[in-house]
C-alpha cells in the first residue's frame, strides 16, 4: 500500500496510529487476494467475495474493521492515489 493511505487513515480518516497498520493490512489482504491493483475500484461483489473469505477464519470486528478500511480506501484516497499519479 502506498504510504499516502496511511498518512489519509491518520490525518483525514482520523484512525488511531495502533489500528493504521492493521487497515492497510485488510486492504492490501484483499487486493491480493482478489489479484488487483491498488489502483482499481472494487465493486460491491468483489468486496463480498473477499469478506466471505475473511468471516470464514476471522472474528466478526476483524471483518468489519476489514470492511471499513476497504470502504474508506475506495472513495477517498482513489481520488489522492490519481491525483498523485497525475501529478508525476
């Protein structure tokens, strides 16, 4: 993952600094899991193939704080990731 998500989690998402490592995990868990680039949008029935993954070894708040790292990595930080691209 590139480190502008981490600093969006901690200055826009607001996330505390112990749970940052573990969004940028479930993030980058289901990129690979799902054998995409961080720089596609997921949609809806890629997010819930990789959560019924997840439900199947993982506890209930592990799912859903997987979700909300993948939720907040969709909107915001694609528009940061282009722009930056953009910009190179």
């Amino acid at each position: 993952m590139p480190s502008a998500f981490k600093d969006y989690l901690t200055q826009k998402a607001l996330i505390k600094d112990k749970y940052v490592p573990f969004y940028l995990k479930w993030v980058s868990d289901c990129y690979s899991f799902l054998n995409e680039p961080a720089s596609k949008v997921l949609n809806s029935e890629q997010m819930s193939r990789f959560h019924k993954y997840l439900a199947k070894t993982h506890e209930d708040w592990q799912v859903k704080q997987a979700s909300q790292g993948l939720l907040g990595f969709r909107p915001h930080f694609l528009f940061y990731f282009i722009n930056d691209k953009l910009a190179e």
